[in-house]
C-alpha cells in the first residue's frame, strides 16, 4: 500500500485505540503491522512512550474517530466519577504538549475535534469544570498554564451559557495563546527568576510568533491568531508587544484569565501563589488602574465566586 493509504496517530490517543490496529514504518518506507486490532498496548509502554511513529490505515479512519471520542468521554467520565484528576488532568496535558511541539504543528488541523470531544465530555458533567480548576500544579511549565487556563475557560463559558461554538473557539483562543513559546529557548521559558531585559525582549516575542505560526499553518479562525497576538496588550495601550489599546473581547478575556492563572496556581519569581480571593484583588488593582476591562473583570469574577 502506499503511504498516502496511512495516518500517523497522536500519541495521546493511543491508549485510547484498542479496536484499531497500528501499523509502522520500516526503514525501507513499508508499512508493516504492530498491534493488531482488539489489542491493547501496554500500559507500562504507552506511558514510557516506549513504541515507534504509528499510524492507522486510512480505511480504519472512521471506525477509529468513532472509538477514540466514546473512549476518551469514557475516560474523562471515569476520571471524574472516581476523582481521579490526575487522569483528567494527564489527558489535557497530553493534548497541549502536542498542539505546543513545533515539529507536530502539522497535526494542529486535528485540534478541534479534540476540542469537540472535551467540551462534549465536560458539558455533560458541569462539576467537572469545578473540579478541573481546583487542580493545583507545581510546575512553572507552559503545558500546566495552558491546561489550567483552559479549565478557567471551560468554567467562564459553562457559568455564562455560552454557546458550543463559541465554547469551542474560546477553548482553542486559550490552548493555542502561548503556542509561540513553542519557539522560544526553554532555558527562558523555565528561568525560576526574574529575566533580564534582553531575555524578556526575547520571551514577549512568543505573541508574535504565535500569531504567525497560526496564521501560516493552520485554518483556525482569525480571532485565535489575534488572541495569541493580544493577550499581553492592556487597554491603556501599557501592554506589549504593540502598545495596542483597542483588542478583541477574546483578548480581554483570556488577558485576564493569562494574569490569574499563575497567580493562584503556582509559585513564580519566588512569589507564594496566592488564594484565588487575592489574585482576585491583585487584578482588581490593574482593573482600577485602567489596564484591564471592568465588565469583563466582572463576568470573569462571577464565575469564580459562586
Ligand atoms: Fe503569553
Ligand atoms: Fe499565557
């Protein structure tokens, strides 16, 4: 068969395909069969990351879609039902490492219909939401910030009854805002200390870089790539990388949303994450300082303190 009859598969669905067989690629270019449908792999392996580039043939594809979303609701449902976070949390975090490793940009095009499947899995379960954003990481990395950013947008959206399309842009405006650090030297982006000017100058270069990469290689709609470009601009025109005062709703939003995060999640540049109550007062003073939106601060505060 030629290579066109296979597709690679994400390795965050692999535990979840047990029905569709594998195949991988030999050196000669041959596609030749690793598991045979109806088999699981080893968990030990799937974890360890311990198997080679797979692909499913593109016969399978359907029946293969079909499988993956009742398996990764099923998860997701377990997870909750048992409150096993750690699952939950393991699943979201898989999913954002591969939307933000440059190499597999390629496979953003399949975002949305994970997107789909997570929002259809939450939705059923609003407590989930809750849950979700009480989830407390230790780690300054990006992956961790995004999963949590995008737990606080499930639960703004969810508290206002946002529609589901609007639901789903949202939740992609939030997975892909910082995906230009994907492109930026880790050594900056892992710096438990204050950067310098010259590393901040490099580091406030991932709005742009992101807005670009999303843009050139993907579909998504415009207002994804404008919310990676934005969400460090503030309404007094103080924020970077433009100076822009006039942003999108989307980046009033997730700015805001960006800010509390590591607030109250995590320990940054030897600051003692704080009770989401303070981080609250703490974006309340930019609020009155005029650098973030008030009615957007206000829907976001409502969702949080109920
Ligand atoms: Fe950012
Ligand atoms: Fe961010």
């Amino acid at each position: 068969m030629k290579k066109t009859e296979y597709i690679a598969v994400k390795p965050s669905q692999i535990h979840l395909l047990e029905k569709t067989a594998f195949y991988y690629r030999t050196k000669e270019g041959a596609f030749n069969l690793y598991k045979e449908s109806a088999r699981r792999l080893d968990k030990e392996r799937i974890e360890e990351e311990k198997f080679p580039d797979l692909y499913i043939a593109a016969k399978d594809k359907d029946a293969a879609l079909a499988e993956l979303s009742s398996n990764l609701n099923m998860a997701l449902a377990a997870g909750i039902a048992s409150k096993g976070l750690a699952e939950v949390k393991n699943a979201l975090c898989r999913i954002v490492k591969e939307a933000l490793t440059p190499h597999q940009v390629k496979m953003l095009d399949a975002l949305p219909e994970t997107v789909e499947i997570l929002v259809e899995g939450y939705s059923k379960d609003p407590k989930s939401v809750e849950y979700l954003t009480r989830m407390a990481g230790n780690s300054s990395l990006i992956i961790e910030h995004t999963v949590n950013v995008m737990a606080l947008i499930l639960q703004y959206c969810f508290f206002h009854r946002l529609e589901e399309n609007k639901i789903k842009q949202l939740l992609l405006c939030g997975l892909l805002h910082d995906v230009g650090t994907a492109r930026i030297d880790k050594s900056i982006l892992d710096a438990h200390r204050k950067l310098t000017d010259q590393e901040f100058k490099i580091y406030a270069g991932h709005a742009v870089l992101g807005h670009d990469l999303i843009i050139t290689e993907t579909d998504f709609d415009v207002s994804v790539a404008t919310v990676a470009l934005e969400h460090h601009e503030r309404i007094d025109g103080s924020g970077y990388p433009h100076g822009t005062a006039k942003i999108t709703a989307d980046s009033r939003l997730i700015g805001i949303i960006d800010c509390y995060e590591p607030l109250t999640y995590r320990d940054k540049n030897f600051r003692k994450a704080k009770k989401p109550y303070d981080s609250l007062s703490l974006i309340k003073e930019e609020v009155k300082a005029g650098r973030f939106d008030k009615e957007t601060f206000k829907n976001f505060t409502s969702c949080l303190i109920k």
